[in-house]
C-alpha cells in the first residue's frame, strides 16, 4: 500500500513539473518570436534611416551649414 501511494504521488509530481515545464517552454517561444519580429523591425528601420541620411547627404549638410573641419594640428592635449 505504502508503495501505491508514493508511486501516486510521484506521478502527481511528474504532471504538475509536465505542466509547468510546457508552459514555461510556450512561454520562451513566445519571447524568442517576439524577439525575433522586434529584430527584423529594428533592422528595417535602421535600412530606412541610412537610405534617408546617409554619409554623403550628412556630409553636403554640414558643408551647406557652413561646417569647419578641425585643425588637429590646434588641437593640444592638457593633462
């Protein structure tokens, strides 16, 4: 009888850990597909913002804004 018992409750345990372990894992991919839709909207906005302002057209701006390099050569490290 003793043995009944702890066998029953063993598989109580092992459904109850079934359980979670299923929810915890519809869970994860959730996450993870989530993750991965976010990835792929991050990557599409950052294509649209360097075909908008790219190197080239940043660089025209700042020379039409009247944009001075620096002079390294004035530039003195003070420590």
């Amino acid at each position: 009888m003793k043995y009944i018992m702890l066998s029953a409750l063993l598989l109580l345990v092992n459904l109850l850990y079934s359980a979670y372990s299923i929810n915890l894992s519809k869970t994860y991919a959730k996450k993870v597909s989530e993750l991965k839709r976010e990835k792929e909207r991050s990557l599409i906005l950052k294509a649209q913002t360097e075909e908008h302002i790219n190197y080239k057209t940043a660089k025209e701006y700042a020379q039409s804004a009247g944009f001075r390099p620096i002079d390294w050569s004035k530039v003195k490290v003070v420590k």
